[in-house]
C-alpha cells in the first residue's frame, strides 16, 4: 500500500512541476494563470499521499526528483511548446491539454450541465482516411505495375504481380492501422481509468481542476465552480466530462482497431485494383496506355480531393499529385526497362 501512496504523490509531483513549465511557456496569456493554480492543486494533492505515507509509517522524500523521461519533456516545452507536446503531457497525467485541441466555432461555452464536453460530430476524419487510402494504393500499385511493365510485355506477368502488390499492400495497410488503432485505444483506455481512479480518491480535487478549465474558457469562476460541482454529483457524467474536458477524449468513440483495419484494407484495395484493371480485357500496349491514363485520371482526382482537407485549389491539387504519380511511375518503368535488359 506504502508504493501505492509514493507513486501517486510522485505522478502529483511531477504534475506540478510541469504545470510550472507550462506556466511559464504561456506567459502573459490567459493560460498562464491557469496552469499555475492546476500546479498548486496538484501540490495539495501531493500533499494528501503524503498524510498517507506517514500514516503508513513510511517518510515522504524530501524533495522531489525528476526523472529521465520528465527532465527531456521539461527541455522540450520551452523548445517546442505546450500544444506540439499536448499528447505526450497528457500520458504524462497533466490535465488541460484540451485547450490546445482545435476549437470548433459554432460549440458555444458550456453554461449547463446538458452543455458541457459535446463535440460536434464529424466523419470528416474518416472521410480523409479513405481518400488517402485510396491514393497510397493508387500510386504504389501503378509504380509497381510500369516497373514490370517496363521489364516485361507479358500481360500474365503484369497482372500476377499487380494483383500480389495489392494484396501485400492492403494487407500491410491493415496490420499497421490495426496496431496504430490499438495501441492509441490502450493508451486512452488507461488515460480514462487513470481519471476514474482519481475520481473515486479525490473528487473535490477534481472538482477544482474541472473549474479552473472551465474558467479557462471563458466561464466567470463562481459559475465555473457551480457547474463543476455538479458535475462531479453524478459520478458517470464526471468521468464523461473529465474525459473530454482534461484529456481532450469521447470516451464513446476511442475507435475501433478492427474496423480501422477493415477499412483500410478496403481503401488501399480500391485504389491498388484501378490501374491492373485493363489487363484482365486488353493485352500489350493498349492494356499499358490504358492503364496510364486511367491511373492519370484517378490521381488527378484523388489530388482534388485531398484538397478539399488542405484547403489547396481543387486543380492545383490534382496537378501535383498527377505530377508526383508520374514522377513516381515513370521513374519505376526506367528501372524496370534497365533491370530487365540486364537480366
């Protein structure tokens, strides 16, 4: 028990002590004032594992001593800023990294219970996510195919190892989006039960963090501090709105590695089986000529709508990714014509 009380007032130690650096990198905003009083509610909290620690028999440490990982995260907040490093502090057990988290306009400041952590919602993300998909089968599987296309006119050639690069491709896709999913939904799973455990330990300290990030928003402090309270009356809603509001997460969609998997199988597979298409009907050179312009015409298509996430001109966008694709395909049918003739 005495090692369960020394790890929560070091976590609360080294929460303070970032707060401070966090504190100063926000000098002279509002923020400053608000990572400033988490550092000294963090202190008190410190201080409560302490009482415990001697009640256990066991002396707390005199000072307390970061260790490796905190003195490189302490190097880099003044280097790199709080917001680039929002998800390393947050795993760190550092609250409030939701103000750094994209505001979204039309979400108004809560002034209610009804109000507080809704997040518009958006399959913006998952439309991104299937158009890059789309676009990273596209160039690899044309690249591969000119490649054997410039080594050898046989079609049967051609269309066995297209098929094969869309199969590994997608198939590598999905294993990496399934480990990445995973590995994101273990670590906000841990973040949430973290915060249940702080809930059910200390709620008024909880209470006290929540309204200093409300206040942080913008809500006056006695209203701020009158609706945290009754957040925390209602254990469910409190670890719902400390999710959201201190870890910047939707406990409801922390993802699903399986379908993430799923679907990027199925983008990469799409855009993989566009340029192999023409081989299964035609032969020679129209099968290649046909490729090439199906393959120009998908990438200028997928760089339109790739634009429409980075705000580049529709045109301008289906240009670049048409020039890069044919950077990248014309470069792989060179190869492919010079190792063939070698072998």
């Amino acid at each position: 028990m005495a090692s369960h009380f020394l790890h929560n007032w070091l976590e609360e130690k080294r929460s303070a002590f970032l707060y401070r650096l966090i504190s100063d990198a926000e000098s002279g905003t509002a923020r400053q004032i608000l990572f400033l009083e988490l550092a000294q509610t963090a202190e008190q909290q410190a201080e409560l594992w302490a009482t415990e620690l001697r009640k256990s028999g066991v002396t707390p440490p005199d000072s307390y001593q970061p260790d490796a990982r905190t003195r490189l995260v302490a190097r880099l907040i003044p280097w790199l800023g709080p917001r680039r490093l929002r998800h390393v502090l947050a795993a760190m057990k550092v609250r409030g990294m939701s103000l750094y988290n994209q505001i979204v306009l039309d979400h108004p400041m809560p002034t209610r219970l009804s109000d507080v952590g809704k997040r518009h919602a958006s399959g913006a993300g998952s439309l991104r996510a299937a158009v890059f998909g789309v676009n990273d089968g596209l160039v690899s599987n044309t690249s591969l195919i000119l490649g054997i296309a410039g080594a050898t006119s046989s079609g049967h050639t051609i269309l066995l190892t297209g098929f094969a690069g869309l199969l590994a491709g997608a198939f590598s896709m999905a294993a990496g989006e399934y480990v990445s999913v995973r590995s994101q939904r273990e670590y906000f799973e841990n973040q949430i039960a973290l915060e249940r455990a702080e809930l059910e330990e200390y709620p008024q300290e909880e209470a006290e963090e929540l309204s200093l990030i409300f206040a942080a928003k913008g809500l006056p402090r006695e209203e701020a501090r009158q609706l945290a309270q009754r957040i925390i009356a209602n254990p469910d809603e409190a670890l719902n709105t400390l999710a959201r509001e201190e870890l910047g997460l939707n406990p409801a969609e922390l993802g699903s590695p399986l379908e993430a998997a799923v679907s990027s199988f199925v983008a990469f597979a799409i855009g993989a089986i566009l340029p192999l298409l023409p081989f299964f009907w035609l032969t020679g050179q129209t099968a290649l000529f046909t490729t090439v312009g199906l393959a120009a015409l998908a990438l200028f298509g997928a760089g339109a709508a790739i634009s429409l996430f980075t705000g580049r001109h529709a045109v301008l966008g289906g240009l670049r990714m048409l020039g890069l694709g044919a950077a990248a395909g014309g470069l792989t049918y060179v190869l492919g014509s010079v190792f063939g003739q070698i072998a």
